[in-house]
C-alpha cells in the first residue's frame, strides 16, 4: 500500500471508529440508565398493563394507581418504562382518545429519560384485515363515519402512530448489559456472555409459543414481519369492514411468515401459556426464555378476571384482568422493581421485586434475589 493511501485507510478507519463510540453515546443519551455506572447501585422500574379495550377512563384509573400518570393523566417520570401489551381498540367509545393519550405519554415519558413500549394485538390487527365484528356502532360515530375511520387507522394519526410507534413484542432490558431496548439478543458463550445477559423481559400480546418458527433473532425478526405487513395493507385500499361484508382475512400476497404472524399459534393469538396444563408449560418455556435471552414472558390477550396470572414461578405473567367495562374484571397493572447494589469489591446483589396492584391491595408475585461476581 503507498504511505498515502494507507493515511487515508487509517483516517477512514479512524473515523468509522469515533463515529460507532459518537453512535453509542447518542443512543444511550436516550436512555439515562445506560449513562450510570454499574458500579454503583442502579434501579429499574417498569409498569405493565394489558387489553383496555376502549375504556379510557378505566385505563386513567389503572395508570394513576401504578404511579405512571398523576391526577391530570401526565406522566409523573416515578417509572421508567410503561408498558401496554395490546388491545386497545374495540368493545368500548374510546379509541381515538386513549391512542393520542398514549402519544402524549411516550412524548412526556422521553422528555425526562424514560420510554412507553406500545403493542399490536389481535385487535389492533383485526381492525386494519376489515374484521370489524368488535367495533361499536357508538365508537364509528367518534370517528365520523366508517370512511374517515378507515383512514385515521391506516394513513391518518392512529395509524401511521401503529406503524411509527407500536411493535409486536419488545425486548426490554432490566440491566444495561442486557441490551438496549429492543436491540437484538445475542447469545454468546458462556465464558464470554454477561452475567446479565439474560436479566431482560419479554412482552407481546398473545404468547411467543415454542413451535413459533420466526422467534429469533429477537425481536427484529418478529417486528420486522409486522411492520412491513402492515405497512402493504396500509398502503391499500382497506378491506371493506365484516360485518356487514364478507371476511376477508390477509392479503393473498400474504407470506408463510406473514400468515403465521396472524395464526391461532401466532405472537398475536396464542393462548398456551396461559391454558395449558402446569407440566407442558413450566417443561417448555425455560427453551423459549434462553433463545431469546429473557428471564420472563409477560402478555395480554386471555383475561383472568380476578388476577394477574403468575405462572412457574413467574416466568410467565399473564396480565389481562379485563380492566375495560366491557368485561368488568379487576384493574390491575404489573409493578416491576429491579435493584442491583454493589456488596463488596466482588460482587453486586441483584433484585428483582414484582408485584399485581390492585385498587384495594397490591401482591408480590416474585422476589427474587441473587448475589452476580465482578468480572475483574
Ligand atoms: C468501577 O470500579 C472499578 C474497581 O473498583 C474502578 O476501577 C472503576 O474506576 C469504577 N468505575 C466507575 C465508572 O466508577
Ligand atoms: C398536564 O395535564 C393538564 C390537564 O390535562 C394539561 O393542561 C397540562 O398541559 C399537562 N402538563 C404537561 C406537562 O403536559
Ligand atoms: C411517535 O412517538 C414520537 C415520540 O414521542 C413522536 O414524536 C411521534 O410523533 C409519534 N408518532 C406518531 C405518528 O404519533
Ligand atoms: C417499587 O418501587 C416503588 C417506588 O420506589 C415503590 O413505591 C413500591 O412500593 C415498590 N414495590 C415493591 C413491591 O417493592
């Protein structure tokens, strides 16, 4: 290589170089807690709530009982993440309102570090294939009409919000060396991997189920599938809504991975984690967990109307408690508190306290505690 041109290879590299390190600390700008040391003690809070259906002022309730919200529904920056797992829309009037709420909270939420992680679930879907079999005559009406309804789901706020803001499953770290949010698990060997690889938590609708083929990389792969899936049906004429015309179902474009998306065995639909016997469940999630680098599975979708379902020892928590009144279950939202504190020159002590709030009570579903060895 002549001098100059190996000048020019070293400036290039050198700046490919500054330009990564710029990168990484813009992104973790956004994200106070990847700034902190982890040598010092370093806290989490998430707050998760599932279906609302369209009763805003029953998720108003749920959010201000959880401390993510105060008396005026702002963001009161005691959480840092809030998490909704879906089904929003239908069986209530309150559609337009809770989405551009849920806007307003993210926008507040990352003025002060921290984030809201929305999701697509069945019903979200549902509404843009046409299957309108859910959709209150009453609710139409807060559009407008069924045409301008159409449109603010697919090229109007609400939907170009889904398409923007609002993902299938999230991967959400409770420790900095987990990850960023919703970057790629990267399974490393165990000589290599941190101590905290797997100190994350996994949310989406339905279930991530075993047999589910497009699980990894996780979660772009699932993501990417629902993104440009919706992006084509939102770039069409929409189907024309069931009832009273015909169901339509997905495009017939629609790819294997596409039409698994929206199967019964689906990210969007599963229910078997939540209903299938203790054995098969608590035998099977422990392979699911560790391919996607989570510790826990949390999801909506099949309500229990009394509690939060904490299942084999709350590696999965199931979070519909029908809080719209359409159903009239309990309100409830998930409490997430993780603490890591330095206990000596060798070692931290992590834990992870999680608990079902209730109106009346709240319930401590895990607590669990571990001591993690310095790398040194
Ligand atoms: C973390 O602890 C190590 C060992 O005590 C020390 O050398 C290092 O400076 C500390 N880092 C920060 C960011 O405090
Ligand atoms: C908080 O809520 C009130 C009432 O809805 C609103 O007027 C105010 O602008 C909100 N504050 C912020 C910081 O958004
Ligand atoms: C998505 O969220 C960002 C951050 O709050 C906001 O700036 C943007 O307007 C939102 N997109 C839509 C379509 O609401
Ligand atoms: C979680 O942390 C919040 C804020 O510090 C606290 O109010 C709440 O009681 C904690 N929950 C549990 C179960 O420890």
């Amino acid at each position: 290589m002549q001098p100059n041109l190996r000048f020019l290879a070293v400036l290039l590299v050198t700046i490919c170089g500054l330009y990564v390190v710029f990168l990484r600390s813009s992104r973790s700008d956004k994200n106070r807690k990847v700034e902190q040391p982890i040598n010092g003690s370093f806290t989490t809070r998430i707050v998760a709530v599932g279906d609302l259906h369209s009763d805003f002022e029953n998720a108003q309730t749920v959010l201000k009982m959880a401390g993510v919200v105060d008396e005026h529904g702002n963001w009161t920056g005691n959480v840092d993440y809030f998490v909704q797992t879906g089904d929003i829309i239908d069986r209530g009037d309150d559609t337009i309102k809770l989405y551009l709420w849920m806007e307003t909270l993210r926008s507040q939420a990352r003025h002060v570090g921290g984030d809201v992680f929305s999701h697509l679930g069945n019903h979200e879907w549902m509404n843009v294939i046409g299957d309108w079999r859910y959709v209150y005559p009453s609710e139409i009406k807060t559009f407008g009409s069924v045409a301008a309804r159409q449109k603010m789901l697919s090229t109007g706020r609400i939907g170009k919000a889904w398409q923007q803001n609002y993902s299938v499953t999230s991967r959400l770290p409770l420790h900095p060396e987990a990850g960023l949010p919703n970057a790629d698990f990267i399974s490393l060997p165990e000589d290599q991997s941190s101590p905290f690889s797997h100190s994350a938590l996994s949310f989406v609708h339905g279930g991530l189920s075993p047999t589910y083929q497009q699980l990894t990389p996780y979660p772009s792969r699932i993501n990417d599938i629902g993104r440009k899936l919706l992006g084509r049906m939102q770039s069409r004429p929409p189907n024309p809504p069931h009832p009273p015309n015909p169901y339509i179902g997905l495009p017939e474009d629609a790819t294997f991975e596409e039409k698994s998306l929206y199967d019964s065995d689906g990210p969007l639909w599963y229910r078997g984690w939540a209903t299938d016997n203790e054995e098969r469940v608590c035998g099977a999630i422990d392979d699911v967990l560790n391919r996607i680098g989570v510790r826990r599975l949390i999801m909506g979708h099949t309500p229990d109307f009394e509690q939060i379902v904490s299942r084999c020892g709350g590696k999965i928590i199931i979070i519909d408690t029908g809080i719209s009144h359409a159903y009239g279950g309990v309100l409830s939202a998930l409490s997430i508190n993780y603490t890591i504190t330095p206990s000596g020159t060798t070692s931290w002590t992590e834990r992870e306290v999680i608990s079902a709030v209730y109106p009346d009570r709240e319930e401590i579903l895990v607590s669990d505690e571990r001591a993690v060895l310095r790398k040194l």
